[in-house]
C-alpha cells in the first residue's frame, strides 16, 4: 500500500525543513511526498522543498488556503493511503505502517495518529477528536502525559488534521477538503463527510507524530482568523449534526453560543465572534435542504461517537479543536 503525503505550506521554510527532514529519516521506501506551495512570498517554499530529493512540488500563483493547497496535493497523489501533514509537524521511525495496517480493514476511511507536542513528545497534543453533541471540537487527551488509556486504539470521532492518515479512495469520493473553510475546523467537517459516506475513523497510537503547535499563527489569531474559525464552527453544526439529534442538540448548542460570547465579550473581541456566525447562519436553510437530501448512514451506531456530556467536564483532558 503506497503512501503520498501532503504538506501544504505559506511561509514557514525553517518548520518545513525540519518536517522534510523527519520523512527522509523515517520514510517507508516508495513514498510519495507533495509539498503544496501556498504562494508564499518569493517561492520560499518551493525553494526550501527542492533542497530535498524525491519532493514533489506543486506551486500556487496565489495564496489560496490549507484546504484548497490540500486539494491540489491530492489531485497529483498516486498512493492508495494519504497522510496530510502540517508544516510544523515531524515524523517518527514506524509511524506510518501501523496506519497502513488499519486501513486495511474497507471499513475505515481515516487513522488518526497519536500527535505529541514538540520538542519532548512526553504531553499529548491529540490522541484524535471528538465531539460534543452541543457544537464543540475537542482534541482527545490534549495536556495530559502519556499514559495506558490514551495508548489504547479504537474508534474515535475523527482525525486531526495536522497528520491524518486518509484513503484516497474515500477523501476522493466525499469531495476531498472543504475549500469553502479556507483553513480551520476543516478536519471536522471532512469526519463528519467520511461518518456520513459510511466510513469510520480509527485512533491509532503506534502512529506518532510531534506537532509544534500555533505555528502559523499563534495561540491569538487576529480578528479575521477569529471571524473565520467562528463561521466554520458554525458550518460544522448546522450542516453535520443529524436532524434526528437536533431536538437535544439544538439546546445545547444555544447554551455553548452563550457561553463563548460572553468569553469573547470579556475579551474585547465578540465582534469578529459574532461576525462569522453571522455569516455561517445565513447559510442554514441551505444546510436544512441537504441534510433532507442526505442519506442516513447504513450503521444506525454512527453517529454514536458524538459525546452528549456538557464540554465543562472533560475540559482538563482536552481543547477546542481550531
């Protein structure tokens, strides 16, 4: 089973250097590596990636986003298995056989990776996501050390983005990432997708990763990033949330509006908070006339893996996903 892998990236030549240099330690032989330049300024990018050999290079004329950058790595991919990585991310030695070995069970269209906070790899970044059924990406395990119950593989709601593991086959058939999203939540509408087209997502902890985290832009993102990860979030709910769940998520998700808002309030930024979900609930009677169309998924335990417990109490063990 052939292995592409995706690396889309703006500007940060010194992380993606570091990240190439993981893959050729630990790369199996024959994988395929597609570094996406996101029309970074003077070709930074694509000349930092051509320094190593057996990179691909696909240059964008423009910034357009992860998720378009993504898309356009994935239309030149061959492998049958696609792991999109982050720029800031670096490999392990056996990372990617254990993902291989999951998908090859037809029933899973994504692995998730044990992804660890760089430099130590001793704290969790994500042992994959989940979700609250009142609107609220989470990454599993974030902040905590390793331990037995995060080392344990199983089914998990999705797989976060910074190093997913995909079946081309699948991302292929539910339209690959959504290029609307731009970036940001982008992984969780792509687990909702796969949910949806049938397909399950798989944690998998042989697989691990070290992630560098708020690389692209910081731990604050600017009023028009956070305009962005609000409307997204939105998306997600409205468009992905089963109709049949809606009568006990939809309370839910008013409370969770209310408790972010008055977060933002105290922080001086309910503008661009409220801004993008503006944008995102002017497109909800388009999100009601799909999810009618939509077929319900043939496992009637799909959607099982949405967590109905209020966010507050597993906030130590996670945060939300952005």
């Amino acid at each position: 089973m052939r292995l592409s892998i995706i690396i889309p990236s703006h500007h940060r030549a010194d992380l993606l250097h570091a990240c190439l240099a993981s893959i050729t330690r630990h790369r199996p032989v024959g994988t395929e590596v597609i570094v996406v330049d996101d029309g970074s300024a003077r070709g930074v990018v694509a000349a930092t990636a051509d320094t190593w050999p057996h990179v691909d290079i696909v240059r964008l004329p423009r910034q357009v986003g992860f998720c378009a950058a993504v898309n356009a790595g994935l239309r030149g991919a061959t492998g049958a298995v696609v792991q999109v990585l982050n720029d800031d991310a670096e490999v392990s030695a056996g990372w990617a056989e254990p993902a291989w070995e999951r998908l090859a069970d037809p029933a899973i269209g994504a692995v998730a990776p044990l992804v660890l906070s760089w430099p130590t790899g001793e704290i969790i970044d994500s042992a994959g996501d989940h979700y609250y059924l009142g609107g609220v990406a989470r990454k599993r395990g974030h902040g905590r050390p390793l331990c037995s119950q995060t080392l344990q593989a199983g089914p998990v709601f999705g797989a976060c983005g910074c190093g997913a593991f995909y079946r081309r086959s699948a991302l292929e058939h539910i339209g690959g990432f959504p290029e609307d999203f731009t970036a940001y939540f982008d992984d969780v509408d792509v687990a909702f997708r796969l949910r949806w087209a049938g397909w399950q997502v798989w944690f998998e902890p042989r697989s691990r990763l070290l992630h560098h985290g708020a690389a692209s832009h910081g731990r604050r993102p600017d009023d028009r990033l956070l305009a962005q990860q609000s409307r997204n979030e939105e998306r997600v709910f409205w468009r992905h949330v089963p109709l049949r769940l809606w009568p006990r998520a939809v309370p839910q998700h008013l409370a969770v509006l209310v408790g972010k808002a008055w977060q933002r309030w105290r922080e001086g930024r309910l503008g661009p908070f409220l801004a993008g979900r503006w944008a995102a609930w002017r497109e909800v009677p388009a999100a009601w006339s799909e999810q009618y169309r939509r077929a319900t998924p043939a496992d009637a335990g799909a959607w099982s893996c949405l967590d109905p417990t209020w966010p507050g109490a597993s906030a130590p063990q996670s945060e939300p996903v952005t």
